[in-house]
C-alpha cells in the first residue's frame, strides 16, 4: 500500500509524463498541420506543372502542324523547280536544235551567196526579164543557134530566180528559227525567274523550318523539364503523404499512451481519495475516541461531585447521561 506522499509523488510524475506526451501530441500535431500545408503547395505547383505541360504540348502540336504543312509546301516548291528545270532543259535541248538549224541555214545561205558571187538576186527583177525574154522568144524569128543561146541565158536566169527563192525562202526560215529562239530565250528567262523566286521560297521555307524545328526542340526540352519536376513533386508529394500518415500514427500512439496514463492518474487519484478518505474517517474516530475520552474523565469529576452532593447544572447532567453515568430522561 502507497502512502499519501509516494500516491502525490506518483500523480505529479504521471501529470508531467502526460504534459510530455501532450506536448509530443502538440508538436506532431503541428508538425502534421505543416506538411499538410506544405502537401497543399505542393498539389497546387503539381497542378500548375500539369497545365503547362498541357499547353506546351498544344504548342508542340501546333509546331507540328506547321512543320507538317511547310514539309509539304516545300515538296510543292521542290516539284515545281524539278518540273521547270526539265521544262527549262528541255527548251534548251530545242534551242540547240534550232540553232544547229540555224547554223545549216546560215551556211547554206553563204554558200548560195558564194555561188552567185556575192550579189543580190532580185526575184521581182528576174521574173520580169523571164517573161520578156520568152515573150521576145516567141516573137522572134526561129534560129535554132539562137534559140540553143537563149533557151540557155532563160535557163541561167530561172536558175537564178530558183535561187533568189530559195535564198528567201532560206531567210525565211533562219528568220522563223530566230523568232522562235528569241521566243524560247524570254520563256527561259522567265522560267529562271520563276525558278529563282521558287529557290527563294524555298529558303524562306527552310528557314522557317529550321526555326519551327528549332522551337519544337526547345518545347521538347521545356517538356522534359515539366516531366521532371512533375515526377519530383509526385514524389515528394507521396513521401509527405507517407510521413503525415506515420506522424498520425504516431500522434495515435501518443494518444493512446496518454489515455494509458490518464488512466493511470486517474487510477492513483481514485486510491488518493480512498486514501484521503480513510485518513479522515480515521481523524473523525480518533477524534470521536478522544471527545469520548475527555467526556468520559469530566463526567467522572461530575459524578463524583453529584455523589458528594453537589448540585450539578443542566448541561453537566447532559454530559453525565451522554456518558453513561445516568439513565437517559
């Protein structure tokens, strides 16, 4: 059995054992408060991370479509310069050929200019003196000599005129193949410029995707990082859960131990009483056993003065019937 001393001794070490433990329970208590504020925070920035991942894949997207429709146009643009450069070959496969015509057409000019010695064959002219020399021939007499000389000066002279006719129709012809060489000449002038303008669209289109691609990898980039750091903050989002739910264990246990102790105090202040409570029936009984003592001696000093005659008062009578002394009235 515990005395009153060692029961207070007891009460007062449970008491600051339970302002321990209560200050342990406070401090995880917040502890706990904390890193749920700090998951909050966490969930928040978790929450802007995924939307800027959302909209740089938009961007991404976007940069893909672009890119997609620059590879075409610049397929377009590749074709077009194919197709013109043959067109563009081609024509200068046509101009050799023209030229090459040209260069027999020209040589075979000279060579007639060199038959003819160098002089001009008027055709108009030498139709007229046809027609008058046959017409001089059928109106003149018949001499068979002189008829050999002329036929043969007509014939000199219609040979000459097949010449100038040829000659013309000759000139025509390189006329015609110049014509057309010039012609061919402002198509292919045209065409470079077109292709030109085409090869500078393409480099404008190369620039750009080279500038969209160059974006698109720093959007990946950007994305990597995003990624990143939204794994960093699940993850530390998951240990913070982790730790708030071995703080809550732990803030269980330390409520558990508190109510043990409660329990406890409550078990030593519950025999305090008892104690306590003893210890004043106790009083009380020594108390009533020494009032009956100090009765017990007045009533004898009283009695003995009733025997030897006296007269007693009436509280002294009391005293003596609550003794015993005298039978009760």
């Amino acid at each position: 059995m515990l005395s009153k001393e060692e029961l207070l001794e007891k009460i007062r070490e449970i008491n600051s054992r339970i302002d321990e433990v209560q200050r342990q329970i406070d401090e995880t208590t917040s502890e706990i408060n904390n890193k749920r504020t700090l998951l909050e925070e966490i969930r928040k920035e978790l929450a802007e991370v995924r939307s800027h991942i959302e909209g740089a894949r938009g961007r991404l997207q976007k940069t893909r479509e672009l890119i997609s429709s620059l590879v075409e146009r610049k397929s377009q643009i590749i074709n077009q310069i194919r197709s013109l450069r043959s067109e563009l070959l081609n024509m200068n496969i046509t101009m050799q050929k023209y030229r090459e015509k040209l260069v027999i057409y020209r040589n075979l000019l000279s060579t007639i200019n060199e038959y003819v010695g160098g002089k001009t064959l008027e055709k108009d002219k030498l139709k007229r003196i046809i027609e008058q020399l046959e017409y001089f021939f059928e109106t003149s007499p018949t001499n068979p000599e002189w008829e050999r000389q002329f036929i043969k000066y007509i014939s000199e002279i219609e040979k000459e005129l097949n010449l100038a006719d040829s000659m013309e129709k000759i000139k025509a012809h390189i006329a015609e193949l110049k014509s057309q060489i010039d012609e061919f000449k402002s198509k292919r002038e045209a065409i470079r410029s077109e292709i030109a303008r085409l090869v500078q669209d393409l480099n404008t289109v190369k620039q750009e995707l080279a500038q969209l691609k160059a974006s698109r990898q720093e959007v990946y980039k950007e994305l990597a990082k995003l990624k990143e750091r939204r794994e960093e903050l699940k993850k530390r989002r998951e240990e913070i859960k982790s730790e708030i739910l071995q703080l809550a264990l732990k803030r269980k246990e330390l409520r558990e131990k508190r109510r043990a102790l409660q329990e406890e105090l409550e078990k030593y202040n519950v025999l305090l009483k008892a104690l306590e409570l003893a210890e004043r029936n106790k009083a009380r009984a020594r108390a009533r056993e020494e009032r009956v003592e100090s009765l017990k001696e007045r009533a004898e000093v009283l009695y003995n003065r009733l025997l030897n005659g006296e007269r007693l008062t009436h509280d002294e009578i009391k005293i003596l019937i609550e003794a015993g002394y005298l039978p009760e009235e």
